[in-house]
C-alpha cells in the first residue's frame, strides 16, 4: 500500500498518465466523430501507422515539427477520402473496408520505410516537440504542444456537435439519415467530411507518437492504440468529454503497471502487469457499454432517396 501511495503521489507518474493518454485522446475523438456520423472507422490503426510515419519523414526531411503534424493529418485525411469512397460513395462494408484501409496504411509505411532507409539497421532520429516549461502548471509544463491541443479539442469538439448546425447536422445523419435529407442535409457531405476530419485526427495521433513522446519511427509502434481508441468510444457512449476520461483511464492503468514492473518488490509475472490495463478496461467497458446509446444509423450504409 505504501508503494501505491508513493507511486501516486509522485508528479512524474502523473507526467506518464498525460502523455500516454494524449493518442488516446486524439484517436478516440477521430473514431467519435466517423461513428457520430454513422460510420465505422477500422483504419485508425493503420491511419495511425501512416500518420507517424508521414509526418516523421517530413520533419527528417528538414520540415519544421508543426508541418510534420499538418502532413500527418493530411495523411490521415487521404485515407479517410479513401474509406469514405468505398463506405459512403458506394455503400460497401465498413468492416472490410475498415481493416483493408488498415493494412495497406501499414503496408505502405513500411514499405516506404525500407525504400528511404535501405541499410539502416538503427531507425534515424530527429529533434521532437520540447515541453511547454512556460506553463505553471507542472504536469501540463512537462507535456509538448500536441498534448495541449488534444486537451483543446475536446471541449471545442463537443461545441461544435451539440451547440452548432453543422454538430446537428452530422449527429442527425448518424441518427436518421433519412430524416436529414428532408431537411435539405446532403448525408453523404457530411458523412465524408465527418470521415475525412476524424481521420486526419488519426493521423496526428500516430504523429504524436514520432514528434513528442519519441524521436524516431520504428515498426509496431503504435501496438493496437487504434483498437484501444474503438473501445473507447462505446466507453464514453460516443460524448467528447467522457472520452478525455476513458483515456485518462486506461493511461493510468498503464503506467501504474509499468510502475509495478519497475519497483524491485514485483512480486508477480511481469506478464499480468501488461494485462492489467487491458483487463481493467475491459470491465470498465462491460460496465458502461449496456447503458451506452449508440447512433442509429451506426454501420447501415445509405443510399439517396431509398426509405
């Protein structure tokens, strides 16, 4: 107990918390906005693969870090056109399509990786993201930009969906597609565009990992953060702010475990402290998800004028 305690009270596992759960973050309200709109986004984790990649790449390239963040979302946004085509445009599986965007994002990136370092054997490294050491806040001094603006997002994104038109507008097309075409919404803009904008939200999720919290881009990087990101959304029952606190969520539990691995008094396999936030979120998941009320809509593709 008393190690508990000193993990908890220690400003650096809390440091850890906010820095682990800041992909999370991004990648959840990626999924929340493609879900709200009323489709499913099994890309995230190769959106992500691709993210950190592209964005990497152009910061090695020689472009400023806050370019390689806007390559990585234009990345992500590319993927999700492409995921938006098959699943809006001509109204196949999102399932399928979902997972085939997923292999060929990583596919891609790791092909591109080989082809730009051929006889590299140490991934290259580059110069990320410094702390905000001007905020007085000090696990939030601690953290980079990116951090700060996934925090930003979320009370600006749950703006945007309950206290504006165009927020109406896409929970409408997620809830009652048809019922939004009567009002003049043309379901499948917003959906493509809900698309288009959560993927690029991926993408800077996988970019947080090369920029911020490293420095370079090495394979299995992201090891299932998209997934992590799916179950949160049904955690949160498709709501930004419960997002943030799913996240935060399984980050604590992860580094709690990691604490737990360190400290010399481990007492049990190093192996049940990597399931334990896996198996605290999935009982937090269970709990949450029977009461959870998810968009209509949600993977029925639509069709213009079909009732």
């Amino acid at each position: 107990m008393n190690e508990l305690l000193d993990i908890l009270g220690n400003a650096a596992f809390w440091v850890a918390v906010l820095r682990i759960a800041t992909p999370l973050v991004l990648g959840t309200l990626g999924v929340l906005l493609c879900e709200r709109a009323g489709v499913l986004n099994l890309g995230i984790e190769g959106i992500m693969v691709a993210g950190a990649f592209a964005g990497w790449l152009a910061v090695y390239a020689g472009a400023p870090l806050w370019c390689g963040v806007a390559v990585a979302a234009l990345t992500g946004a590319l993927f999700g056109l492409l995921h938006a085509l098959l699943t809006v445009g001509l109204a196949l599986s999102q399932h399928v399509s979902g997972l085939g965007i997923t292999l060929l994002a990583t596919a891609l990136s790791y092909y591109g990786y080989r082809v730009s370092f051929p006889k590299v054997n140490t991934p290259p490294t580059i110069t990320p993201f410094a702390p905000m050491d001007w905020l007085p806040i000090p696990v939030l001094s601690a953290q980079t930009g990116l951090t700060l603006l996934a925090i930003v997002l979320v009370p600006l994104l749950a703006y945007v969906l309950y206290r504006t038109p165009l927020g109406l507008a896409l929970r409408m097309v997620g809830e009652n597609p048809q019922a939004a075409e009567g009002q003049g919404v043309s379901v499948a803009a917003v959906r493509t565009g809900a698309i288009v904008a959560g993927s690029a939200l991926m993408g800077v999720a996988g970019a947080f990992l090369t920029l911020s919290a490293f420095n370079a881009f090495f394979f299995n990087m992201v090891n299932g953060r998209g997934w992590i990101c799916v179950a949160l959304v049904v955690f949160a029952s498709w709501r930004p702010g419960k997002a943030l606190l799913g996240a935060l969520l399984f980050a604590f539990f992860d580094a709690l475990q990691l604490r737990l691995q360190q400290s010399g008094n481990a007492v049990l396999p190093y192996q049940l402290y990597l399931m334990l936030p896996y198996l605290l979120s999935i009982l937090a998941l269970v709990l949450v998800a029977r009461k959870a009320s998810y968009p209509q809509a949600l993977m029925k593709p639509y069709r213009k004028g079909e009732r």
